[in-house]
C-alpha cells in the first residue's frame, strides 16, 4: 500500500514537471515568436503550478502520518514534499520570464537572440533529466544534470558580458538590456533548482549528502 501511494506521488511529480516546462517553453516562444498569447497563457497555467504544490504537500504529509515510513521510504517521501516547492518556485521564475518578455516584444530587438535560446533549451533539458533521474533513481543522469548546470553558469555569464557592453555604448539601449539579463537570471535560477531535485536523488538513492561538498560528482 505505501509503495502504491509513492509511486502516485510520482505520477503527479511528473505531471507538474510536464507543467513547468510548458511553461518555460510558452515564455521563450512568446519572447522569440513575440507572442502575447503564449505569455498570457503562462499566467493561467501558473494556477494549476500552485495547486500541485498544495496537492503534494498535503499527501506527502497524510502518507507520513499513516504509515510512519522509515529510511528509503522516507527520504523518498521528504524529497518529493520538497520536489514541489522546487517546482512551484520554477513555475513562478516561468512567470518572471513572460513577464521580462512582455516588456522586450513591444520593442525592437537590440541583438540576436542566439545564446538565449540556448540557454533555455539546456535550462528545460535539465528539469526534464531531475526529474526522470528521480523516477528512475539514475545516478548518471542526476550527475550530468550537476554538469550541465555549469554551462547554464558560462552562457548567463557571457550574455550578461554582452549586454553591459551593449549598455554602455548606448544608454538608450539600457532598460531592454535589463529586462533581458533578468531572463538570463531567472533562466540560471530554474538550472538551480533542477539541480538540487538532482542532488536530492544522489541523497535517495546512494544516502550521501553533496549539497556542501564542493563538487559535481559522486567520486
């Protein structure tokens, strides 16, 4: 029986996952395509966002009061309680993102969107992978997750080099360059957070710990 309640909560873990990459997808895609439809419609998916999170709390904690689970079990359960907050705070930088967005499509671009696609595409990859990496408790997949968060670092960094540039050659260009370094930020907070669901599963499966341990990897 307690199995059975676990892998539900499994279920409905991969249903919010699904959410939040449609999220993330329809908030880049209103940027690029400048769709004020597809941003619109991240602002009424963030509801149903909410309500996973209430939805997982709360079975998460009448699990733990009916059947005491220990160890692994638990773990698991604890992990998935915070699984949700995870991706409920995901949900809300999606939001920031069509929000920034909205402001950027109603004036010319001031460069190319190249490394920001980019960005997300790998942002997206790494939620969908935290996600199956737990599902499936791959240690190898939580641990490219860890990797790839790197290059999520590098192309923030270097796109953030580049508007400042921007920003300083003409002041005009000034606010726009902003609302998009806060893409960027949001994009590199959401890479965290798949992250961390990554960490959690290396915590699951091997019981250590390497949120403070410096590295990327088991070894």
């Amino acid at each position: 029986m307690l199995e059975q309640r676990i892998n539900k909560l499994k279920k409905t873990i991969v249903e919010n996952t699904a959410l939040v990459e449609k999220m993330i997808e329809k908030s880049i895609r209103g940027l690029l395509e400048k769709n004020g439809e597809s941003l619109n419609n991240v602002y009424e998916m963030e509801r149903a966002a909410n309500q996973y999170e209430i939805e997982i709390e709360d079975r998460c904690i009448n699990i733990i009061a009916q059947f005491q689970p220990l160890a692994k079990d638990l773990r698991t359960i604890m992990t998935i309680l915070k699984m949700g907050n995870d991706l409920e705070r995901m949900g809300d930088h999606a939001v920031n993102l069509s929000q920034h967005a909205e402001y950027i499509i109603e004036r010319p671009i001031i460069k190319p969107f190249i490394d920001l696609p980019k960005m997300a595409n790998i942002t997206i990859t790494m939620v969908k992978n935290s996600i199956s990496s737990f599902i499936d408790e791959n240690i190898n997949i939580a641990e490219d997750v860890l990797r790839t968060d790197d290059t999520v670092d590098d192309l923030r960094d270097k796109i953030v080099r580049e508007l400042i540039v921007i920003m300083t050659e003409n002041q005009g260009k000034t606010e726009i360059s902003i609302h998009l370094i806060e893409i960027a930020r949001n994009l590199e907070r959401i890479a965290d957070l798949a992250t961390n669901i990554a960490e959690d599963t290396i915590y699951i499966v091997k019981g250590k710990n390497i949120k403070h341990s410096g590295g990327k990897s088991l070894s």
